[in-house]
C-alpha cells in the first residue's frame, strides 16, 4: 500500500505524521490504541491530539477502522478489505491474535443478494491464552 497516494486519494494533504502514523499502522499488526502509536513510533514529532485528528481523518476517509475490545479503549487498524481478518484477544494478558478465517463470507454474501450494499461485520473472539492458563 502506498501511503502518499492513500492519502492524497482520500483528499487528505501529506503530511509527516500523516505519512508515519498510517505507514506504522500498515506495517504493524495492531490494532493500537492513539496513546500506542504517539508513543511508539520513533522520531515522530507532534503531540497526541494530532494523532487523534490523523486518525479520524483516516478513519472518516476509510483509510483506518476503529477496533472495540470491551475494555473502553478504541483501537485502530488499517482498513485493506483484502486483509480482512477478526482478533482472538486473551480476557488476562490482553494479547491480540490475528485470526485469517471469515465464515461471515457466506452472510454476506447472502446480504449482498438481498440488495444491500457496503456490507461489513465486526467479530472478535475472547479467551484466556494457553500462557496466562499456568
């Protein structure tokens, strides 16, 4: 995914933290919380209301979605429809796991036949991961 032209096909100027907030979200699994990406990403030189504004820019621009986890934070992730994927998140520690397999396809497909557009879903799966078992 190139970035800038993401960005400039979502009518949105070039910017530096623009340029790094969006690349760390295609090059990291996420997803991650605004306070997450300010922190992490290095050499990034603005203050944590420009990262909340970038991202819902990008997130109004459907260039990010917003996660939910249940644990009053929202996170954001890279919206590529060809990546599409739900997360297994341990109850304990938190860890997020990608999970590649949609059986929601089908659904929507069958939406889909039913005359309705822009279809998308949301699942997320919960547990305790096999470390915090022990």
């Amino acid at each position: 995914m190139d970035m800038k032209s993401s960005l400039k096909n979502a009518g949105l100027s070039v910017t530096k933290p623009r340029l790094a907030i969006l690349s760390y979200l295609n090059n990291n699994h996420g997803p991650f919380c605004a306070e997450e990406i300010h922190q992490n990403i290095e050499g990034l030189q603005c203050d944590l209301a420009t990262v909340y504004r970038c991202l819902s820019s990008f997130e109004i621009n459907k260039l990010v979605k917003k996660c939910y986890f249940g644990d009053d934070l929202v996170r954001y992730e890279i919206n590529d429809p060809e990546k599409h994927h739900h997360h297994l998140i341990c109850k304990s520690c938190k860890k997020v796991e990608k999970v590649t397999f949609c059986f929601l396809k089908e659904v929507d497909k069958l939406f889909s036949e039913k005359g309705y557009t822009n279809l998308e879903h949301i699942l997320e799966f919960f547990g305790i991961c096999p470390n915090c078992q022990h």
